[in-house]
C-alpha cells in the first residue's frame, strides 16, 4: 500500500467524527486490521461463524474483548462493557472485525439485529467521547453503510 494510501487509512481510523459500524470487502477488513495494528489501534477480531443463538453471540464479544469475569451475558452487560473499555487502553482508537455474519444472522437474526443495535450504540459513545471506534462486518444489514462509501 503506497504511504499517502496507508497515512489517510490511518487519519480516517482515528478520527472519532469518521466512527461507525461498516460492511466492508475482505480486502478492506484486511487493509484496515494491517493499518490498524500498525498505527496503534486495538484491534480485535470476532468470528462468529459458528454461532447461532445470543448467548454464543455475548460469549463471542466476551471472550474476544475480554470482558470482566462479572460480564452478565446479555444486552445492557454488553452496552455496559463496550462503552467501558479501559482494560484495553484505546489510546488512538478501537477496530472491532467481525466475520462469519451470514450464520448468526440467518440462525439468529433478532439477537443478531440486537446485538448490531448495542454495538452502533457503544459506537455513538464512544464517538462522543472523542474515541475513534469502528466495527467492520462481512455482511449487509439494512441500514450499514459500505466502508469505502464512507471515505
């Protein structure tokens, strides 16, 4: 990736105002997850392709954010955790890549659709606080806007 390309990528990771949860190609997930690690950002990537009912979905996050061991396994302990991640210490931002959507989605589709809520709103937070967050997914879902639109 040329450095002008890899610089901008960057910029657009740790600016807060450019948060948000994105459907994104394989090759912008990969683009970004490199760009991300390199730059400083945590990084965590959640599959969820063998998931396919809530719970595996909250243990999912857990595990792979390494919640507190008081996590209480559904939506507002998950809002709870994702809008306090000081035990990861997100200095320049946070970059969350979720993949393997089509199951959960198509087994679980309102816990799904309930968890994607959660996480936008952990987002807005997040954003709020002037924290750069943002959630790429391998899988449209009404309302997800594409990563690249969103340059």
């Amino acid at each position: 990736m040329a450095s002008s390309a890899h610089s901008a990528l960057l910029a657009r990771l740790r600016d807060p105002d450019r948060s948000g949860v994105y459907l994104a190609t394989p090759a912008d997930r990969r683009r970004a997850t490199s760009v991300a690690h390199a730059g400083g950002l945590q990084v965590r990537l959640l599959d969820v392709a063998h998931v396919t009912d809530k719970a595996g979905l909250l243990t999912v996050f857990a595990d792979a954010l390494s919640f507190p061991d008081h996590f209480g396994h559904n939506l507002d302990a998950l809002l709870d955790c994702l809008t306090d991640l000081d035990w990861l210490a997100p200095e320049y931002g946070l970059l969350i890549v979720i993949e393997g959507c089509a199951m959960p989605a198509t087994t679980c589709t309102e816990a799904f659709d309930d968890v994607l809520d959660v996480v936008r709103d952990a987002v807005d937070d997040w954003r709020a606080r002037g924290i750069a967050a943002h959630v790429l997914l391998d899988l449209s879902r009404p309302g997800l806007p594409l990563f690249e639109e969103a340059e």
